[in-house]
C-alpha cells in the first residue's frame, strides 16, 4: 500500500509541476487553458479535502499546519495514512 501512495504522491506532483510549467506559456494555449482550469478544479477538491481532514483528524495531528498544506498538494494520498491508522 505504501508503494502505491507514493507512486500516487508522484503523479500528484508532476501534475502540479506541469500545470506551474503551463504558466510560462509552454505549452499551446489549448493545453494551457485545459491545464489551467483542471489545475482550479483540483485545487477546489483539495480545499474540500482539507476541510474534511481538519475535522476528522484535527485533534490528532502533531503538525496541523504541515499537514494540511501536504493534503492541498498531494490530496488523498496524504490522507489515507491517517484513515488506515483509525482502522
């Protein structure tokens, strides 16, 4: 299970590094507006999931403020340590 968070932990942050990438124009303007807006949606998700996570685990975190940056970034893949802990 630990190899496939990871592995998720990665493509999450390629995807963030490519949607930053796009806003140097590197891409054509199609992909760019395409990643741009995909890049809005998840960031969305995300806030919600921080949400989520600070009222489910709040009282147990050690490093509330590190934690939740690393579920805006990474999003579930953060989060499902904590769910398999409260097994």
């Amino acid at each position: 299970m630990r190899v496939m968070i990871l592995m998720g932990k990665a493509v999450t942050l390629c995807f963030w590094g490519t949607v930053l990438l796009s806003l140097f124009s590197v891409f054509p303007k199609q992909v760019e507006s395409l990643l741009g807006w995909a890049g809005v949606a998840i960031l969305l998700i995300h806030l919600v999931e921080v949400a989520i996570f600070t009222k489910r685990f709040g009282n147990e975190l050690v490093e509330p403020k590190y934690d939740k940056l690393m579920v805006l970034v990474f999003g579930i893949f953060h989060v499902l340590p904590f769910m398999m802990k409260k097994r």
